[in-house]
C-alpha cells in the first residue's frame, strides 16, 4: 500500500494521537467515528467528509473539530498534493456538532505543528461553538446500551420498550448507523485503543471480538486508513 | 467534490446566470449553494463571489453605448468603487471566520430587503429625474465607497444599492444609470475577485463548476427574459432570500 495513513502516539498532555497524511489527493474511507474529539488540519489540497448526509469540505489553511461519537465518512479528493495532520483530543472537550474554521497558512509541514498549537486551534474553535450538551447524552446512553453488553439487538430493544424495527430506525436517526454497524465501529475503536496501549494484533483482534486477525485488519484498513500492523508498530 | 455536489454547483450557477439576466440577486441563490456544498462560510463567499463575476461584466459590455462620458467625475468614481470593493474583500479575508458566520443571516436578510424594495427605489429614482440637488464629488464618491466596501465583502444587492445611490447623486436617465451601475459593480467584483484569487480563497473546482452554469444561465436568460416574466423572478428571489435568512438564523444563531 502505497498510500496510508501514518499514525504516531502522543505522549503529550492533552493529546492522544496524532496522524498525518501526504500524497496525491486522499482517501476515500468508510463510514466510522471516533471515541476521541478530532481535529483535522490541512496544510494543503483539501479533506472532505460526508456527514449526516452533507458534504463537508476542509480547504487548506483550515481546521475542523469532529466531535467524538459523529459518523464521518473522510471521501477521497483529487487535489494534487494534499497534506493533513490529524489530532484527537480527550472526548471531555467537545462542541455538539462539527466545526470549520480558518487556522492560517503558518506551516508548510506537519512537523512544524507543535501540541501547543493544535490545543490552541481546539480552543479557538470550541470557543466559538455553542455547545449543546443535551443532544450529546442520547446519543451517549444508545451508544452505551449498544456496545456495554454483547446482547442480541432485540434484547436491547426489549429492555428499551421498543420494538426491534422502532429501536433499529433511533439508532439510525441519532448515531447514523444501523446497530450492528455501531457495533463493529466500537469493536474497531476498542482494537485501535488496545493496539495503541502496545497489545499484539493477534490479541487486539481476539479482545475486541474480531473473529481473526485478517478480519480485524481488513476492516481496520478500511475504517482508519492504514493495516493494523503499521499502526501498531508507529 | 462528488457527482452530486457539481450537479448542486452547476444547478445553482445556471439558475444564478438566469436570474441574473432577469432580475439580478442571483448571490441569494448561489451563495448558499456554494455553503450547501460544504465550504467554509468565507471560502464560499469568495468563490461565489468569481463564480458569478462575469454577470456585471457582461452587462456592462452590452449597455456601453449608454455610458457617461468619461468626466473627471465618472473617473474618480471608478476608482472609489474599485478602492471600495479591493477594501471590502480585504476586510472579509482578515476577519475571523466567527465575525463574518454571525453576520450572514443578517446580510442575506438586507440584501432580500432591498430587493424586495427594489420597484419602490426604482420609481422613485424616476420621480427625482427632474430633482436636480446634485451633491459634491467627494461626498457622492464617499456614499458610493461605502457601498463598493460592502459589495466588495458580500455582494448580494450591490446592484440594487448603487443604483439607489446613483440616482440621488446623478439624477439623469435611468439608462444611463444602469450602464454607469454595471460599470462600477464591475469594478467592484474585479477588484475583489482579484484579491481572493490572489489570496488563495477560492475553491476552484466549485467555483468553476458554478462559474460553467453561471455562463449557461447567462447565454439562457438572453432568450429566456422574452418568455419568463420579470416579477415573476423577482417574487422567487425574495422568496428564496427569505427561506435562506431563515435557515442560516437557525444555523447561526441557534
């Protein structure tokens, strides 16, 4: 794979991981969120996302805040020379929705971007948003009743007082996704946060409920743009 | 930019170019089409702002047997308008992006305003033809900076205001005026289209795709503008331009 996603841990205060992009244009990934807030810096070319079924365009010398939790489909652009950096943030810092603003053309490589500027890019962009924080807990509780058991969907359902199909169609409305969906895109973060704790993929994939490590790296590249392997050696 | 978003561009420009042909307010369309295909609010501005440059332009070239001489008057309008309109889009690039978000709905909201008051202003620049209090060079040059600083920043109604400022400056045939409004909306696009292409503001691949329907629409509302009624444009503008001050209030203010 010539093109992937490079991911390195930051072991700085306030900063969980950091990921950088450079190539022509970029990837086209599924569908999948986040249990960290994301920051999305583009030096240059542009990002694009599709987000509660809007296009979202990130043009260079701008940053956006995806919140931790909202369903974000990265969709591939064709900009020449695109170069990203990619931020996540402790969840406790969030706004409600994405946000774009403008950062600046002060860098010409990510390596220029010290976690004093990407935390003041973060505070600049929650200052401005109106945080909502009621819409945030539903979203939370279905998530938590989703993933906190591995009871079958119309259990939870059940215990909810909600047919299958009703509970099917919240799910769908608040977190984007059908249950199943969800699921596997928490097993996916959960793989990704023990892989980054340094726990061998072969593991990773069995903790995080992956029938093989062939499937959890399958989807894995699909989801975060890069193989299990190389995200875990990085 | 996906399929469907081009096809949203393109729509949007060729709607723009036709309006633009028969009523003018073509921004109250195209802008929040270029917001629609997920730009930032200031990078949406800016290439709306080259998308829908060649409208004023055009129209200048087809009235410019109608132009004023060139006095030393309609001279130094020119470069106020052109000084105006380079300031206007200076401002909107320094600010931050949260200082020109708030603002929107309330522009899109101004400029629905003034179009809907458009026929009131227009009858009434008829009315002061035989008006002949004709203000000093310097303060007409400063009511019409003012206005090119607005235009250069946001656009949408520029046409409507300079050609309510014109005919309190230069009570003269309403022909005249037109020519001389398209003239210096010209100037003002120039000047700030110019400044956002040099600044990197603008997207092309959106720009160019509503620039390419902007065109259609213009060469189709040539023909169009015998068949489709003039109010009849107008009423959906201020209907758009309604619907969208309140769909940006509830996005911005909310």
């Amino acid at each position: 794979m010539t093109n992937a996603w490079t991911y390195r841990r930051a072991d700085r205060a306030g900063i969980v991981e950091l990921a950088s992009w450079r190539g022509a244009g970029s990837l086209g990934l599924r569908p999948h969120f986040h249990d960290e807030a994301q920051i999305v810096l583009v030096l240059s070319g542009s990002r694009a996302f599709r987000i509660n079924g809007a296009t979202v365009t990130v043009p260079a010398g701008h940053a956006a805040l995806i919140p931790a939790g909202l369903l974000h489909a990265p969709i591939p652009t064709a900009d020449a020379e695109t170069v990203c950096l990619n931020a996540y943030l402790p969840a406790s810092r969030a706004c409600s929705s994405l946000r774009v603003m403008r950062a600046g053309n002060r860098w010409r490589s990510v390596d220029e971007i010290s976690a004093e500027h990407i935390r003041e890019i973060a505070d600049d962009i929650l200052s401005q948003a109106p945080s909502s924080p009621a819409g945030y807990t539903d979203r939370a509780k279905l998530g938590v009743a989703l993933t906190e058991s591995a009871e079958p969907i119309g259990d939870i359902a059940a215990g909810l007082g909600r047919s299958r199909e009703g509970f099917s169609r919240l799910v769908r409305r608040e977190l984007g996704v059908a249950p199943h969906a969800f699921r596997l895109l928490a097993r996916l973060n959960l793989a990704r946060q023990l892989l980054r704790a340094g726990e061998p993929i072969a593991a990773a994939a069995a903790d995080a409920g992956f029938s093989d490590q062939s499937h959890l790296t399958r989807l894995f590249r699909g989801t975060f743009g890069t193989t299990p392997g190389v995200y875990w050696r990085d | 930019m996906d399929v469907q978003t081009s096809l949203l561009l393109v729509a949007a420009g060729v709607a723009g170019g036709i309006i633009n042909a028969l009523a003018g307010g073509a921004t109250l369309i195209t802008f929040p089409a270029m917001l629609a295909a997920g730009l930032p609010a200031v990078i949406a501005n800016a290439s709306n702002a080259v998308a829908i440059s060649p409208g004023h332009l055009i129209a200048a070239l087809a009235d410019r047997g109608k132009l004023p001489p060139p006095t030393r008057r309609t001279i130094s309008f020119v470069a106020v308008c052109t000084l105006g309109g380079a300031v206007g889009a200076g401002v909107l690039l320094l600010l931050p992006e949260r200082l020109f978000v708030l603002p929107v709905p309330g522009l899109i909201a101004f400029a629905t305003l003034l179009f809907a008051c458009a026929p009131q202003i227009q009858r009434w620049t008829i009315g002061r033809h035989e008006a002949a209090a004709l203000p000093s060079t310097g303060a007409s040059g400063a009511v019409l900076g003012l206005a090119c600083v607005y235009g250069g920043f946001f656009g949408a109604g520029l046409g409507v205001i300079l050609t309510a400022v014109l005919s309190i400056t230069e009570p003269n045939d309403i022909r005249a005026i037109k020519a001389l409004k398209n003239l210096l909306a010209t100037c003002v696009s120039l000047a700030a289209t110019l400044i956002f292409i040099v600044q990197g503001a603008v997207r092309w691949p959106e720009a160019s795709a509503m620039l390419l329907g902007a065109i259609i629409g213009g060469y189709a509302g040539g023909y169009l503008i015998r068949i489709l009624p003039g109010h009849i444009v107008r009423q959906f503008v201020i209907a758009a331009g309604a619907v969208m001050t309140a769909i940006y209030a509830a996005r911005y203010w909310f």
